[in-house]
C-alpha cells in the first residue's frame, strides 16, 4: 500500500453498520442503568415484605400488635370474597369524587378569580389564606354540630381539604403567565376568550395539574378520619369496625387499599397530565 493509499485509508469515515453498533451499545448500557434503578425500587419493599414475614414467621413479631403480611392478605381475600370490600369502595369512591369535584370547583374559580384581579387578591386570598391556616380536620367536631353525622360533613371536610391546593396553584399559575405573551396577544387583536384559550390554560396547565394531585392526596386522607366518624360503610368503616373486634388485619388492609387508592388516582392524573401537555415536548 502506497503512502498515499495509506492516508485515505486513516482518514475514511467509519463505517455505518460500525457506527450502528456503538450507538445500540451505547442504548443497551442506558437502558440497562435505567432498569436496575427501577429494580431497586420495587425490590426495597419487597424486602421489607421479606424481612416483615420471616421476622413473623420466627415469633420476632408479634401478631397480636403486627400480623404477618400473608395474614393481612388473607384478611383482603375474605373481604373481597364476602363482597364487604367492594361495596366500600364503591361508597368511598362516592365520597371522595363529590368532595374533590365540589373543592376543585370551588379552589379552582376562586384561584382563577384572585390570579386575574388585583381587587380579589386583596379582599379574598386574605380570608383563604386564614382559613387554609385553620387544621381542617380539627373542625369536624364543629362540622358534625352544624351538618350532622350523615353523608354531607364528610363530603364537605373532603372539599375543604381538597380545595386549597388547587387555589393556590391555580392562582399562582396564572399570576406567573408572561405578561410579554398578553401583550403579543393584545397586538394580534385576541379577545378575552381567545386569550383564555391560548394564553393561559396553555401556560398554567402544569402547575394546576400538580394541585390537583396534591388535592386528591388530601381528599384521600381527610376520607380516611372522616369515614370513622360515625360512618356505616365505606372503606373506613371496615376499618373502624375492625377495631371493636380487634382485627388488626383487616385495619392494616384498609389502610393499604387508602394507599392502593391514592397511588392509583395519582397515577390517572399523572397520564392525564402526559397526555395534556404533549405540547410542551
């Protein structure tokens, strides 16, 4: 090979199938290091589940204070089977969608309503602001005084924690909207609607979305107090009957199914938000 030859060939392009290769190594190895995080994950309580059984299983645990999880599992296949567990969800789900749908609809406008007017900033987020510093499961004794012991306080106490977070979202969202895009808006002659419409929802989409996941993780755990309190089904009704027979079992299971629950919502709302914000990609 002359020395000419031999230059040309140094300084020729790799091939393609040689390049093809090292970008699917490359691929494969991140792939492999994205999966063995998401292996951990699921494999942390999963030993904990381990631990939780072997440490039962050799009298470690006590069951009278913590059953083993095959025990508590058992107490879930019992209430499946004799149909107690879906009548509950069925009434807790009742309860949870009027109580985040009434507090959404209530959080939502009022955020709206301070975010576009200085005049609702100053008289209304004052008043908001003192009852969202209020505990507002400390105020069922009083909503029990005022409404009774039926459906509408446990309703109303599901509202109320649900109803801040997407208030504040909602009005910080829209105050944070680039005024340089109302502007552009206003030259391009867009009406109010129009700049509704392309304007705002586009820009404070995200941030509401994220108050609506954090309202649903409150209506899921004020749901949880409010249902033992004089409550005669739904899921926290199993669980306070369980206590007057000292199932702890089937108390540990309801407090899973909360869980399942929360998880489970969290998760809709969070494909809702993919799907809603493809544009942002």
């Amino acid at each position: 090979m002359t020395t000419r030859e031999a230059t040309v060939a140094a300084v020729a392009p790799v091939a393609p199938s040689t390049e093809l290769a090292a970008v699917n190594a490359v691929s494969w190895r991140s792939r492999v290091h994205a999966r063995r995080w998401e292996i951990l994950r699921w494999l942390s309580p999963l030993a904990v589940l381990i631990l939780w059984q072997a440490g039962s299983a050799w009298g470690l645990i006590d069951p009278e204070i913590l059953p083993a999880p095959q025990t508590i599992a058992e107490a879930g296949i019992e209430l499946i089977g004799n149909g107690q567990l879906a009548e509950a969800l069925r009434i807790s789900g009742i309860r949870a969608a009027e109580g985040l749908l009434l507090g959404g609809i209530i959080g939502a406008a009022l955020g709206a309503l301070v975010g576009f007017s200085k005049w609702a900033d100053a008289t209304v987020d004052p008043t908001m602001q003192m009852i969202r510093a209020l505990p507002h499961l400390g105020l069922i004794p009083l909503f029990i005084v005022w409404f009774g012991i039926g459906e509408l306080p446990k309703v109303l106490m599901v509202a109320l924690g649900a109803a801040f977070p997407l208030y504040l979202n909602t009005s910080s969202a829209i105050r944070q909207v680039d005024p340089k895009l109302f502007e552009t808006a206003a030259v391009l002659g867009f009406s109010p609607l129009q700049r509704l419409r392309t304007v705002v929802i586009p820009s404070a989409a995200p941030q509401v979305l994220v108050g609506l996941r954090q309202s649903l993780a409150i209506a899921w755990l004020t749901l949880i107090v409010a249902e033992q309190i004089n409550a005669d089904s739904g899921v926290g009704y199993l669980i306070n009957n369980a206590r007057d027979f000292l199932r702890i079992d089937v108390i540990i299971f309801g407090l899973v199914v909360y869980a399942l629950l929360g998880i489970i919502t969290d998760a809709l709302v969070r494909i809702l938000e993919r799907r809603a914000l493809r544009y942002r990609v």
